[in-house]
C-alpha cells in the first residue's frame, strides 16, 4: 500500500498535466494513442525534451512506442535543485494519472524509483542508468549502457583527428556514470597516443552541471586557451556551450548521447566531428514494447557496443578518413582483446 504523502509537498494530478513537458499538440498534457491500454509515462532529468542530448534520446523512444503501438504517452521534467521526496511524488502523480509504464531518465531518480516500485507494485518502471540497489525491485528494469565502451571509440578519434597532441574532457558532474565516459575516452585517446595530454573538468556538484551553456562553454574556452583543440563533453545541455566554443574558436567537438551533428543549433554542427551515441530510446522502446506484448521487463538490463547498444557517428564526413580504425578497435573490444576501463 503506497504511504500517504503530505498535500503540501505534491502537486495535483491537474497541475502536473499542465506542467508536463512536449508530449502533445496541447502543449505538453497527456497523449491519448489507440489500439493499446499501456499509458507509457517519461520523467524526465533536468533539462527535459529538447536538450539536443540524452533527454531528447529517451524522447525519441516514447515517441515512436507512440506511433508504432498506439501506446498513450505524458512526460515530465525534474527540476533544479529538487530533493529526491520531489522526484518520488512526480512519479506517484504519474501513476495516480494512469500510467502503467514509468520511466525514470537518469539516476537521479534511484532512491524515487525504488520507494515508488515498492509502493505501487502494480506498476511497472524502468530507471535509465542505474544499477544500483536504491532503484533495484521485481517490477523494475534497470537500463544501463557501455558508455566507456563508446566514449573509448571518440577517444581514439580526438586523437587521430587532433594537431595539438591536447584533447579535453568535460562532465556535467563528478559521480561514477559520467566517470564511465571520461575512463573510457582517456583511454581510447592513449591507445592511439599514449603521449597526448587531457585535460578533464566537471561542472558541478549537483544536476545543475548538464543544463548550464554558459558553464560548458567557460570550461571548453579554458581548454582551448591552453592548446586543445578536440574537445568531447557528457554534460547533457551544457553541451551546447561546448560547441559555441568550439566554434567561436575554429576548433573541434564530440558530441555524446545524440547524433548531435543532427540535433544541435545549425550554427554549429559543422565543428561535430563525431558524437558517442547512446541508444537511449532504443532501451526505452524495448521496454515499452515488451508490456505492450505482455512481457513485463525487469532487472538489469545491460546495452553495450556489441549489441549496438553503444556506437560512434559519421555524419558529415569528418572522420570518413579514420572509420577504418575505429572500426578495428570497435572489434577488438568486442571480442575481448581490448577491456575498456570504467573509473
């Protein structure tokens, strides 16, 4: 039986359809589909739909379990700051709403996830990168990525691709994940230059660091200022001041979660070399999908580069030069021969 919440810290399930985020011509309310009972609801990290990165990837998924199994959908975005008893009564109102199917996008959410399951056992939720044990229940799939495996094949890019003998790395915040992605890149930029030099910086201590331009763009300025000239970002929407000064200094970028030599501002897609793409909507369909057959999906649930769960980006032509390489890599993590570090 799920416990009694008090009135003052929750909103009603009427304020939360006015406050959800993207889903509808309405402007965000919930989306009724046909043909399915499944009502498959997104809560969204800070940032939400519209990022251009791993939000929007999530996204993608909803919105094609939308149009291909008729399914309803309502999304909903986390905001600055919050603890996480704000993040478990958003998912409560998203079941007192109706939904079957919630997802939690990144693991921010692990502790709401988790008290929420064991709540509402009748629901079915999935949490986006993590594992952990705060999140783990019968009625929850834990959805996790290789994203050192994919960062390791960027890494090797910005090598290839860099002048300088200087690459950076930019996180959105200092915790185990993001710490995958600078592992993985570090590592994949030795094997090609065990010489080059990486500077490394984390935007903040809490969510704030994936969704401030302004800090991502003051941090890659920096690297650039002191000779890099590559520069790979796991910031979530402060990517976008990555590629702003990328731009502004004729250097190069790697994008993450997205093709974002698709999505981004157009100004700027042409400094994308690449970018680390993590099928995040493919996790998030497969889920789905899997209640709309009547298979509730639980446990972990693991994407990784051999099953296509990870990978890298051509678009545009600029790496069109080293794909050959990277692809040999590719293989030998796939076959074993190369483990990539994670921390």
């Amino acid at each position: 039986m799920r416990h009694t919440v008090k009135a003052a810290s929750i909103m009603s399930v009427a304020a939360l359809a006015l406050t959800a985020c993207g889903g509808s011509d309405s402007g965000g309310d919930a989306t009724s589909g046909e043909g399915s009972d499944i009502k498959a609801c997104l809560a969204y990290d800070v940032g939400g739909r519209g990022d251009q990165s791993f939000n929007d990837s999530a996204a993608k998924g909803l919105d094609q379990a939308k149009e291909e199994l008729g399914v309803q959908i309502e999304e909903v975005e986390a905001s600055q700051g919050e603890n996480d008893a704000a993040r478990e009564d958003r998912l409560n109102q998203l079941v007192d709403a109706g939904c079957t199917n919630i997802v939690g996008v990144g693991f921010i959410y692990a502790k709401a996830i988790g008290a929420a399951a064991k709540d509402n056992p009748e629901t079915s939720f999935a949490i986006v990168d993590d594992a952990s044990a705060d999140s783990k229940a019968d009625n929850v799939a834990q959805l996790v990525f290789a994203e050192n495996e994919g960062s390791f094949l960027v890494g090797a890019a910005a090598a290839l691709k860099s002048k300088s003998g200087k690459v950076g790395f930019i996180g959105g915040m200092d915790v185990p994940l993001i710490n995958k992605f600078d592992a993985g890149f570090a590592a994949g930029a030795k094997a090609v230059d065990p010489k080059i030099q990486i500077q490394t910086k984390y935007l903040a201590e809490d969510g704030s660091g994936f969704a401030d331009p302004a800090k991502g763009k003051t941090a890659a300025e920096g690297m650039y200022d002191k000779g890099a000239d590559v520069i790979y970002h796991a910031a979530g929407g402060s990517g976008a001041g990555v590629f702003e000064a990328a731009k502004a200094n004729n250097k190069m970028a790697i994008g993450v979660d997205s093709d974002q030599a698709k999505t981004a501002e157009k100004d700027v897609q042409d400094v994308i070399i690449t970018s680390m793409v993590k099928n995040v909507n493919v996790a998030v369909f497969d889920y789905i999908k899997a209640s709309v057959d009547g298979e509730q999906m639980s446990g972990l649930q693991e994407f990784d580069l051999k099953s296509g769960g990870v990978s890298y980006t051509t678009t545009g032509g600029k790496i069109d030069d080293i794909t050959d390489q990277l692809d040999d890599y590719k293989q030998q993590i796939i076959d074993g021969k190369i483990t990539v570090p994670t921390k």
